[in-house]
C-alpha cells in the first residue's frame, strides 16, 4: 500500500509531466486523506482560471473523474491525524497540508508517493524521508 498526496490524483486529472508515473502509481492498493478532493480541485481550477491550460467548460467533467479517481484510495479524515501532524510541520518547516499526508504514512507504516520534489527535498536530511516512495 501507498499513501497517495493530492499532486498525484491532480497530475491524472491536468495531464502534466508526471502523468504517466502518477497513472501507475494509482493502479496499487492505495490510502489518502479527505484532503485530497479540495487540493487535487484547486489545481484544476489554477489549470483552468490562472494557466489558461484547460478549457473552463472542462471543469465539471474534471471535477468528476477526479471524485472517481480519488475514491479507488482508501480515504481517511485528516482530523484524525491533525495533532501529530501539526507538530510535524512546524518541527520540519512544512506546511500542515503536507505533513497530513506524510502522518498518515508514518502511522499506517507505508511509503508516501508525491510529484513534489520541493518536499521531498526539505525532508532528505530527517527520519521522514524514509516514508517516501
């Protein structure tokens, strides 16, 4: 199993570089938070209203197939996993958004798959880039 952020869900759904990895990686039995839909939908809509990249007509049929995507995972509620997570972030210097994702890994025991390479390497010198895939 794998713990999936929203950069992988959002890459499927705007067809960015990462695409094709991101396509397999949410092919394996995978977890993800709640958070996962508004992140994953704000990107679509920076795509759409910022980007101009995608057509504004797309939306509705973007936001669904990404409800449709998201929901293969396994979906937990970030509430759960706020505390330890909060001290995360503010222990590594990460946002709270972040370090949700990385608190799930960590307590489900799993590796965690991001496009983000600016997290990936703000942790490579911690414990925590042990959980990454």
């Amino acid at each position: 199993m794998l713990v999936l952020d929203s950069s992988i869900y959002a890459s499927i759904i705007v067809k960015d570089e990462f695409y094709e990895a991101c396509k397999e990686l949410v092919r394996q039995r995978s977890a993800t938070l709640d958070l996962a839909f508004a992140e994953s939908a704000n990107v679509i809509w920076k795509h759409i209203y910022l980007l101009k990249r995608i057509p504004s007509k797309e939306v509705d049929m973007r936001a669904e197939m990404l409800v449709k995507l998201i929901k293969y995972s396994k979906i937990y509620l970030s509430s759960d996993f706020l505390p330890e997570a909060a001290a995360i972030a503010v222990k590594c210097g990460i946002t709270v958004y972040d370090s949700l994702f990385i608190t799930l890994a960590k307590t489900l025991d799993v590796k965690f798959a991001t496009t983000d390479e600016k997290l990936r390497k703000r942790l490579g010198k911690t414990k925590l880039r042990n959980f990454f895939f």
